[in-house]
C-alpha cells in the first residue's frame, strides 16, 4: 500500500496534504474530542466567542494555560518533517491544516492553508490589529491592545467565528486544482473542513488517508494507510526517495 500511495503521488501534477489533530498528538499536543480528548478537561465554552466577549480574563486564563504554556512548547514530530521533505523533492504542493500549532510551519512547509487559523498572532476585538504572540506578554490577562487598549484575542477561529480568509478560498479550491489529497490525522467530523476531501473525491481525485483506525473518509480513500502518523510518512518518504 505504501508503493501503490507513492506511485500516486509521483503521478501527480498536484498533491496537498489535509492534515488534522492525529499529526500533532505524537508531538505532544492531545486532540480536542474523544478519548483523552482536552473537552474532558476543558469546558468548550472558553473557545465560544460569545462567552470570550463577556468573560476574557475567564476565558484567557485557561486558553494561556492550555494554548501557550502547554502546546507552545510543542515541536514538529517525523511526520511533519516528512511533508516538509516531499515539499523540497517537489512531491507536496500545499498544505490545508485545520490545527493551530505552527508544526508544520516550524517544520519547513512554506504553503500552509490555515483553515482554522493559527496561535502566533493575537487580534485586537477593539482595531482589528493584529499582535505577534512573542511581543505580548501574556502574564497580564486579558492582554490589551498597544493601539486601542481593545482586548486581545488568539487569531484563530472560535466556536460562532467563520473560516478566515483566504484559508478558507485556498483550501476548497484545492478541490479542483489538486490531483492527489493525503488526508493525515483527521477523521472527517469537523464542519466546514470536513466537505473538502468528499469534494475532491467527487471531482474524481486520489485519496490516500493515513490514520490509526478507520474514519469518515475511509470508504471514499484509494489507499488507506492504517498507523502512526510518523511511522507512515517516514515510510512513505523512503519510498518516493528510491
């Protein structure tokens, strides 16, 4: 399966990767729903904008805790550099993340689709001002805007938010553009993000999936790649490289 999933990719004119939490859990990173899940943690509704808007320094102190303290620290594991490796040897084209860690950013991939936004910036709710998460400090909560003094908050997409642009634009028109889609990590219950791989499998495109057990997309994957993230990636760039 792994021969049959890189001649795929060589034949491509086009291949982006999808990329959801099971990528980022062998970093460190525990994803947000199911067993081990942060929301049997966390209550979700410090992610809810309504709540943000009128609780900030509730919602802050949890989403410094968890966001900053704890996932910064965070580094890119061999399946991230694998993705930036079929970038350099010209096999990867794009990626469409739905996670907000800058892993695959810190791992080397240059055009990253962050469709949920991403942890590096802050945006101010006052100006609209966007705010390097390295020049704040974020002892002091809720963080405040230089500009206005306008509540800072993390630029990525809370519950009642849409999907930024142009994350949102690149991403769904990789549906026509690209040939192959590896789906890595994701399980296909997340809305919008979720439409994108059954488009491009409507459309007539390749999908490989890699997972640790099957998913949403399973039925519409050709090849199905059931393991770890890193264990599967590391033999898939073995694979193109011969």
């Amino acid at each position: 399966m792994i021969k049959k999933a890189a001649e795929l990719i060589r034949n491509s004119s086009r291949t982006v990767a999808f990329t959801g939490a099971g990528i980022s859990v062998e970093s460190g990173i525990p994803p947000f729903r199911g067993p081990g899940g942060l929301w049997n943690k966390y209550d979700p509704k410090i992610l809810d904008i309504g709540y943000f808007n009128q609780n900030p320094a509730e919602a802050w102190v949890i989403i410094k805790e968890l966001f900053y303290d704890f996932m910064g620290n965070a580094r890119p594991n061999a399946a991230h550099y694998a993705l930036a490796e079929m970038e350099r040897l010209g096999y990867l084209h794009a990626i469409i993340t739905q996670n907000i860690d800058n892993l695959h950013q810190k791992a080397g991939n240059t055009t990253v689709w962050e469709f949920h936004g991403n942890s590096r910036d802050l945006v101010c709710m006052g100006c609209g001002k966007k705010h390097k998460v390295a020049d704040i400090d974020l002892n002091v909560i809720p963080p405040k805007c230089d500009k206005c003094g306008g509540i800072l908050k993390p630029d990525f997409v809370f519950f009642g938010e849409p999907i930024p642009e142009p994350a949102n634009s690149n991403s769904f028109a990789e549906v026509d553009k690209a040939e192959v889609f590896i789906l890595i990590g994701t399980t296909g219950e997340i809305m919008p993000a979720s439409l994108i791989p059954f488009q491009a499998k409507e459309r007539g495109k390749k999908i490989i999936e890699i997972n640790i057990a099957q998913s949403n997309y399973t039925s519409i994957a050709d090849v199905f790649l059931q393991g770890k993230a890193t264990e599967m990636m590391t033999k898939l760039i073995e694979e193109l490289k011969k």
